[in-house]
C-alpha cells in the first residue's frame, strides 16, 4: 500500500456490464477503457493520504471529494505516532477494500445517467494535459486534487485558500511569455512531441485555465457593473484570459477530456449572464412542437387521412414523367426516392422493385473544387449524369451557375428577382423537358422552385425543405464582419412573399413539405408556412448497403471539413495517442485520407462512424443510419463549440416575408431568463402565436459566441432527434464507447425507428402528392368542360 499509485491504468478485458437503461451489455470481443482502476484503487486511498505531500491528487476520501466547500486540510500524524498508526490503516484499508468496492458498484448501478462532466472523468490521460509527470509543478496535482468533485461555476464555493493557491500558481504561469507557451501546447496537440521537454517546459494551460476560473468566481459578487452578466470587473478579466488561452475560436478547448473541472460552457455562461445549469437541462425541458417533431403521431394520422390514389380523368399511373430539379445530389435523390415508394406503396402502385414513374434530372452541377471532388462520382453513381456532357446537356446548369460558384457550391454577390426572372425566360427551349413533366419535384436553391412555379403556373409542383429557403437568394449580401449573410432587403422580402404565396394557398398546385425540423421551422419564420415534417429515409442507398462489421477494428470518421481547420490534426493527436495509451485495438480512418469517394458498400464495412456535423442536419448523417451503423456524434458541448469554426449554415441568413416591427423596445427576455430558451408553442407561426425565442440567424464569430442561440437552434438538428446515436463529451469518452458498446444493440434500435419513420415519411409525401394529383384532376376536367364548351359553340 505504501508504493506509488500508478497514473495510469491498464484496460484489460470486460465482462458484461449494464448500459444506460439498464440494459447488459455484450464483453464479446469489446475492450474497455479501465474505470476499475479507481475501485481499485479504493482500498489504496487512506495509505496514499497519509504517504506525504509529496503524493499529491490521487486520494479519494471523502473529505477531499466533498461538494460542499473546500476541502479539510490533512493533519498527518508526527512522524513516530504515524509510523505507529500507518500499517494499522493500511490494514484496515486492505480488509475494508471488498466493502469498497461492493459500495461503489451499488452506487454506480443505481446512479442516474451521467452528464458530460462525470461522463469525462476516465481515469488515465496524457500529462501534458493533465499537467502530471516530470517537468510539472507538482503544486498542480494538489490544486486539481483540491478541486476534485467541486465544479468551477458561478456561485459555486472557493474559499480564500483555495483562491490564494491559484493566484499563487498564475504568478508562475504570467512570469512566462504566455504567447510562446500557447504556441507551444498547440504544437503538443498537433503531435509534436518534441515540444514538451522544450518550450512547453511544464506550462499547465489547463490548470491555468482553472485557476483563473477559480479566482473569478472567487471575486465574483453577482453586483458587478456589467449589465449583462453582473461580474466585476476583475471577476470578467479573469474569464476573459481563461477563454485566451483555449486559443482563437476555442481551438485547444479539450477540457472535458481530462480531470480538470472546468468546462468553458460555464466561462461562456458566466461572461454573457446566462444559466449554464438550464443549457444542459434542455434535454429534459426543451419539447419540439408536434409539427416539428420527427416522426411525431399527430402529423401520421394527419397524413395517412389525407392519401388518396389519382382520380378520373387523371390516368391511374399519374404521374407518369417527374422532373426532379436540384443542386446536390443526394438532396435530389433522397426526395425522389421517398416520393418514388411513397406513391408505390401507399397508392399501391406496381410490384416490389418497380419504379412508378421515370425521372429527368435538371440542376445538378459538378464541382471542381479539390474536396469535392465526390460530388461528381456521386452524381453519376445515383443520377447516371457522368462526364463533361452531363453539365452541357442540362437545362438549368446556365442559371445555377449565375446564382452559385459551382466549383464551391458558394453563393455568388446579391442580384435581384427581376434579373432571375429574366435568366429563366431567356432559355425557354432549354426548358421543355420540365414543362412536359406531370409533376415537377424541386428542393434547392428555393428561388428556382419559385420561379418554375412563375414560369409554369399550371405544373404541379412538390417542393422539398431541405435547405435553407434564402440560400443563393435574390437580395442577399454578406459582410465581413459576420458569418450572417442579410436578406433584409425588399429584394430578398419580394421573394419570400413569393414563395409564401406559392406554398399557402391551396388552389395553386404546389405542396410542400419539410426534411428537417429546421427547414420546417426556416419556412415558417421566413415565409409564415407550416410544412408538414417527413423527415429523412434515404431510400436511394443500395440494397446491399446495410452495416456488415467487416473491418471491425477500424472507425471511421466521416467526410469533414471540421478536419480541414485547426481543430483536425488537435482531433487525429488525441485519438492516435490515447488509443496507444488505452491499448485499445482500434484504428481511426479518416474517409478525406482513404480517397475522393468510397461506394456505400465500402461505407458499411467499418466498425463505427464518427460524424462531425458542420451543420443542423447532413446527408451522411442519413446515409449512415439507414445502413444502421452505429454512429458516434460531439456532444451538444462540443457541438456548441465547433460552430466556431465552421458556421451552421441552415441558421446563416437573416430576413422574414414580413417587414421586421421596429417599436423602439427590446422584446428579447434578459440573460439568465429561462423564456430563452422557451420551445415553440404548438400553434406558431399561426397569426398571434409567440414569436421564436430567437431567430434563427447569429453572429458565429462573437467571442464568446452566443450561447443560448447557438444551444436553442443545436434542438433542432437531426443528430439529436434520432434514436440509437452515440454521443461522446470527451475523447475517452469516445474511445469507450466505440471498444466497449454494444454494437449490434445499437444498430438493433436504428433498424426499428428508421422503419417506423418511414410510415411517416411515406404518408407525408403520399399525402402531398394526393393534393396534387386532386388538383391536377379538378384543372384537367375544366379543361376538358371548356374544350367540349367551345366544340358545342363551334
């Protein structure tokens, strides 16, 4: 009991255990970080107390994990008392040790389901970021283990001996060139060693981090000066130096990943005034309307009443020739196919395997941008659209291409409606195909489907949300001081009017319905118009597309432009490393470094997914779970964070059909106000329903960027509304995961909520193209009463 306690632990093979729910989890071929080792360590606690200030932060008395204050300060016994008493506590330790673990085992049983903070805790981490090792201060150690159990948020008790310690500790951290010494940390969690015997040279950034949150919420009266958060000043500089060192857009924030008790949510929260309690609460407060809630029963009963198979004089394989107009691909594909066996099955249309209509595809450009180079082999794999010939022959490539740049998929500067109009009509040969269509089915750019309507008033028209509506918009602009491009102009207002024209009144032949909670909520802010939710099937994959475990030590991380920025080679660092510190057999792939495109059958072979979302709802995302892969997410923390970097595009545009009501009052709650992040009523956005509690636009580059904002819209993304997806807080987190989980349970549960989504997707779409084939049934015998009308009078 008396020699050093290890600082790491190995993993060793594990037994079955409990996931959350209650559920039992399979040992068959899973490795799991060890988490015993502090059970086993239990019985080693009072013999490490008591073994000198020169063993600092491994004591796991509850003196020293308490949360309620500081810790008391060990008394040891002088030295011939403490050679007396140490082997009798030792022994007693030893005998009591059984005891310990069976107390701990019954406390982790009956425990609920950790936050990301517990969640984080993996014993084991590197030294650079645990500030643990040669080279370190061991002043470090006893500062976290006096943190240890005591979260550093606002209100929370750090008393004067505490704060003394860790101003005491900043004096040694701001004796140095702080910029050489961030430097250098962004070097160590690139991946070169080399750095940490050198210009590291034992600088604690994270400690750091948590000392000077330490001494801010010591300083902190809550009667401070500053409007929005009540900090004194001293208290919001302190902040402000702990968000600095995390570097430029929070780029080293790896926080959660080690035992430091800190999490820059709480720093954020504390500097803009908000709740951070209430922001991690939103899982259990936060409830998405019905009509905007994936999957949701009222919606399917609405649906299913509404499907109705073509009517006289419509022929019974209506429609016979869809026109499906887009820019990507798989937004396409993913409405065309649930259309497709929407109207087979609900309608009972043909056999299985038989296509009830033929497609012409119209707008889908090929990109020459160097990382987007899949879009092309993907739009010949799913559109048969390959080659330099594909672009020359489509009808809309002119027009896409004088809204967006192509080789980017990047808006192109602001132009007007009038000037779309005109491009349209300069090429109304081009333009025969779609006006032959029986039923054009249209999801991106927006504008274009408003403007096919204009053009053919008469086609009936299925527009899909699947974007946002003001991407590659008439009236839109982009500054450079912010990631939101402004459509508040009367040029962009003209054309929302438009499509709330389109999409609200029922005798036109145009429905509409919504892909995403967001684009739901997108239409109804920005036009006024309730969509109904489908949600998203991908029924366009392969049959053989299901997840087959064929490489089973290898995890894939997804297609990302996250991997492209600072944060990439800071992610590859502590996968590799921590991987080889866990001993986990297990090899992340990333798809950028296996080549420009890999089919959907290679796709399934992994062991696992990792996805990085770089917006609110992605194809991959889909794709992913209809193979019924298990698939691993950043936590909503994480998530909140990485929007820094890479901006959410679905909330990156502001302006409404209505012109914004300016009374000369603030109608936003204040900081700290739960109506921030108050869901929408059932009844929004009817006239005279609660407005959103914000809309759906931010300023991404504000630092610290706007919390509630960003946590309020994250409630609408796909990646938390899916049952079955993983989510990890740290990268132990998700190392355990990924070697320990149950797979097969996981993609088990994907199977059955994807099965019944599609009862919903399908009767949505089915109920859309009913209105429409009713509509289209009532113009054709009108034209036929008028023709046989002119045939009497003749």
């Amino acid at each position: 009991a008396l020699h050093p306690l290890p600082r790491r632990c190995p993993p060793r093979l594990a037994g079955p255990r409990m996931a959350r729910g209650g559920r039992q989890r399979s040992a068959a071929g899973s490795f799991e970080v060890a988490r015993w080792c502090t059970l086993e360590r239990a019985d080693m606690a009072v013999c490490a107390a008591a073994s000198g200030p020169g063993r600092p932060g491994r004591s796991l008395d509850k003196a020293s994990t308490t949360s309620h204050g500081p810790a008391a300060p060990r008394r040891l016994l002088p030295p011939p008392r403490q050679a007396l008493w140490l082997p009798l506590v030792c022994l007693a330790a030893a005998l009591s040790g059984a005891f310990v673990r069976a107390a701990a085992a019954a406390e982790a049983a009956e425990a609920p389901t950790p936050d990301e903070r517990e969640e984080a805790n993996v014993s084991g981490g590197l030294d650079f970021l645990e500030c643990e090792g040669p080279g370190f201060d061991p002043a470090w150690g006893e500062f976290k283990r006096r943190l240890s159990g005591r979260p550093i948020v606002r209100g929370a008790k750090i008393g004067d001996e505490l704060a003394n310690l860790a101003a005491n500790l900043l004096d040694g951290v701001e004796s140095r060139d702080l910029g050489t010494a961030v430097a250098a940390f962004g070097a160590r969690l690139r991946g070169h060693k080399d750095v940490e015997e050198t210009l590291l040279d034992g600088f604690c950034l994270f400690g750091a981090v948590a000392a000077y949150a330490a001494v801010a919420v010591h300083l902190d009266t809550g009667l401070g000066p500053d409007q929005a958060s009540g900090l004194e000043p001293t208290a919001k500089s302190s902040i402000a130096r702990a968000l600095l060192l995390l570097a430029k857009k929070q780029i080293n924030d790896f926080m959660e990943s080690t035992g430091w008790p800190i999490r820059s949510l709480d720093l954020v929260a504390m500097l803009e005034g908000e709740d951070a309690a209430a922001v991690r609460a939103l899982d259990e407060s936060f409830r998405l309307p019905c009509h905007l809630s994936l999957g949701c029963r009222g919606t399917l009963l609405r649906a299913e009443e509404a499907v109705s198979p073509p009517e006289h004089p419509l022929a019974a394989s209506w429609p016979r020739e869809v026109a499906a107009v887009g820019m990507h691909t798989t937004s396409t594909m993913e409405a065309v196919s649930a259309l497709r066996d929407a109207v087979a099955e609900a309608w009972g249309r043909g056999g299985a395997g038989v296509s009830p209509f033929n497609v012409r595809f119209a707008g889908h450009p090929c990109p020459s941008h160097s990382g987007s180079e899949h879009h092309c082999q993907m739009r010949c794999d799913l559109l048969g659209a390959c080659g330099p010939d594909a672009d020359a022959s489509d009808p809309l490539a002119d027009f896409i291409a004088g809204a967006v740049d192509v080789a980017r998929f990047e808006e192109r500067e602001s132009y007007s409606l009038a000037e779309a109009r005109a491009a349209l009509r300069w090429v109304p040969g081009r333009l025969a195909s779609i006006a032959k269509a029986d039923l054009v089915l249209c999801t991106f750019p927006t504008v274009l489907c408003v403007l096919l309507h204009e053009l053919f008033p008469m086609l009936p028209l299925l527009f899909v949300a699947i974007a946002n509506p003001l991407f590659a918009a008439p009236g839109c602009t982009r500054r450079e001081d912010t990631t939101v491009r402004e459509c508040e102009t009367d040029e962009a207002r003209e054309y929302l009017r438009a499509l709330r024209s389109m999409l609200s009144d029922p005798m036109k032949p145009v429905r509409g319905v919504a892909a995403y909670s967001v684009t739901a909520a997108l239409v109804g802010y920005q036009a006024g118009v309730a969509l109904p939710l489908a949600g998203k099937a991908g029924r366009y994959l392969p049959a053989s597309a299901s997840w087959r475990l064929e490489r089973p030590t290898e995890v894939l991380v997804a297609r990302s432009r996250f991997l492209e920025t600072a944060f990439g080679p800071h992610f590859r660092t502590l996968f590799a490393e921590l991987s080889e510190l866990y001993h986990l057999p297990i090899r992340c792939v990333l798809q950028q470094d296996e080549g420009a495109y890999l089919s959907y059958d290679e796709l399934s072979a992994f062991r696992a997914v990792v996805i990085l979302p770089q917006d609110l709802g992605l194809h991959k995302f889909t794709e992913h779970y209809a193979m019924a892969m298990p698939i691993w997410v950043p936590a909503k923390v994480w998530a909140y964070r990485l929007q820094m970097l890479i901006p959410w595009g679905m909330v990156s545009y502001s302006g409404t059909w209505h012109p914004t009501v300016d009374d000369g009052d603030d109608h936003t709650p204040p900081p700290g106000d739960p109506a921030r992040l108050r869901a929408p009523s059932e009844d929004w956005p009817q006239s005279g329903s609660p407005q959103l509690a914000h809309p759906p636009f931010y300023n991404a580059q504000t630092v610290p960027y706007p919390l509630t904002k960003v946590a309020y819209w994250y409630e609408f993304s796909e990646f938390i509304a899916y049952p079955g997806v993983q989510s990890f807080a740290s990268m132990p987190a998700l190392l355990s995961g990924l070697a320990g989980a149950d797979l097969f349970q996981i993609s088990g549960e994907m199977r059955r909520f994807r099965a019944e989504l599609w009862r919903t997707t399908r009767a949505v779409y089915a109920a859309a193209a009913s209105d429409l084939a009713a509509v289209a049934a009532e113009a054709q015998r009108r034209a036929e009463a008028e023709a046989e009308h002119r045939g009497s009078e003749a």
